[in-house]
C-alpha cells in the first residue's frame, strides 16, 4: 500500500526511532552521573549549573518518553525487561565513553596537519573501536544491549528513564 504525501502514518519512522532511543539512552545515563555528582558540588555557581542541566535533562527525557509509544513495534514479541541494578548503567555508561571516543577522534583526524600526531591519532580511534566493541558484545551477552530486538531496546530505553527521573 503506497502512502500519499499528505497522509501521516500511524507511527513514527524508523531513523526518528533509533534516533530517540540514542537521545533518550545517552541523556539517562548523564542525568543519572548528575545525580550521583550533585552531592559532592560545594561551588554555589557550580551547583545551580548542575541542578540547571538536570531540570533541562529531565524535561527532555519526559518529552522523549511521549513518543515511544509511537515506535513501530512488531506483534507478539516477548517481553524482556532490563536488569534493573547498577551494572547495565555502568556498562552503557563505558558504551557511551567509546562511542563518543570514536566520534572525537574522527573529527580530530580530520583537523590534523602533523604526520606524526595523525598516526597517534588513528592509533586511539582503533582502540576506541575495539573497544566499543567490545563493550558492546559483553552487553549484548548478558541481555544489556538487545540491539536486534526495536521492542526491547526501547523498553530497556524507557526503563533507564524512569530509574534516571527517579532518583
């Protein structure tokens, strides 16, 4: 069945779905180290900025939430709720390091003029990847990291923001 441009569809696409769940997942995980950090701020101007970036990532995290309901789900999966202790959030927190790692590396790859300072560079980016890697497969082991399964990705994501608006 063909879709007309001017009819909407019934879910969100798949890129918008993935793309939330990158947000929603990324933004758990800092809203909870912001938490976790508040306490040991002694700084006033510091702390207030703290509290800000937390009034803005929770507020984020609700509007995101909204839209889960819209992803495109398949019918009759199971189930898989996420291990609610502290080591999944640990383990996405080191996935999220590498990923950024190797985002951060690219971009100075592309900034560099030095030979020398390019094969340092590209030997990091390496090792950034590996270990994404291999983060990713011990997740995904242990049922952390459900990448080929959209419902529970997105439960896992709902989870982890719920725990994160909850502390």
């Amino acid at each position: 069945m063909r879709m007309e441009h001017n009819e909407r569809p019934q879910h969100l696409a798949w890129h918008e779905t993935l793309e939330i769940h990158e947000l929603t997942a990324s933004q758990s995980v800092a809203l909870m180290k912001l938490k976790l950090a508040l306490p040991t701020v002694t700084d006033p101007e510091l702390k207030r900025l703290y509290t800000k970036a937390i009034e803005g990532l929770t507020a984020n995290i609700k509007d995101l939430l909204e839209f889960y309901p819209l992803a495109p789900r398949e019918e009759d999966e199971e189930e898989d709720l996420r291990n609610q202790a502290l080591t999944p959030f640990l383990a996405g927190d080191l996935l999220g390091l590498f990923k950024s790692s190797v985002k951060n590396y690219a971009v100075a790859i592309t900034e560099t003029a030095t030979p020398e300072l390019r094969k340092v560079l590209k030997t990091h980016i390496n090792k950034a990847i590996d270990s994404h890697e291999e983060v990713f497969h011990y997740m995904y082991k242990k049922g952390y990291y459900p990448a080929y399964d959209l419902k529970s990705l997105l439960q896992n994501d709902v989870n982890l923001a719920k725990k994160a608006l909850s502390k």
